[in-house]
C-alpha cells in the first residue's frame, strides 16, 4: 500500500476510535466495529474481485512470492 494511502487509513482509525465520548471521557471501539463500519462502504463489486485465496496466497499477492498450491 502506497505511504499516502497508509497515512489516510491511519488518520481514519484515529479519528474513529479516538474522540471524546459525551461524558468527556475517551471513547474506544473495537476494531472489528470500525473494520465493519469501513467495509461497508466498499461496493459489493469490488469485493467480487478480490481472489478467493488471498488469505493462504496473502505473500504472492502483496509481495509477488510463488503461490501455494493446494
């Protein structure tokens, strides 16, 4: 992931779980929560692209290794 988009998914995060809830206090949420919050606004035909092996093939996707074979 290029710095720039790294940069803004960081900055969202923070904001996500970093404000102040009414009562003055920090507000937290768990991460599950703010990665559903944010998937959802991905369209459903983008997910349809994504390779149906990307979890056991994660390294040939991000770093170009050799795929495993089933």
């Amino acid at each position: 992931m290029p710095p720039a988009d790294r940069r803004r998914v960081l900055e969202e995060l923070s904001k996500e779980s970093g404000g102040l809830a009414p009562n003055g206090t920090k507000e937290s949420r768990p991460i599950s929560e703010i990665a559903r919050e944010l998937s959802s606004q991905v369209p459903y035909e983008e997910w349809a692209e994504l390779p149906r092996d990307g979890a056991e093939n994660y390294k040939h996707y991000l770093y170009g290794h050799p795929k495993k074979s089933r």
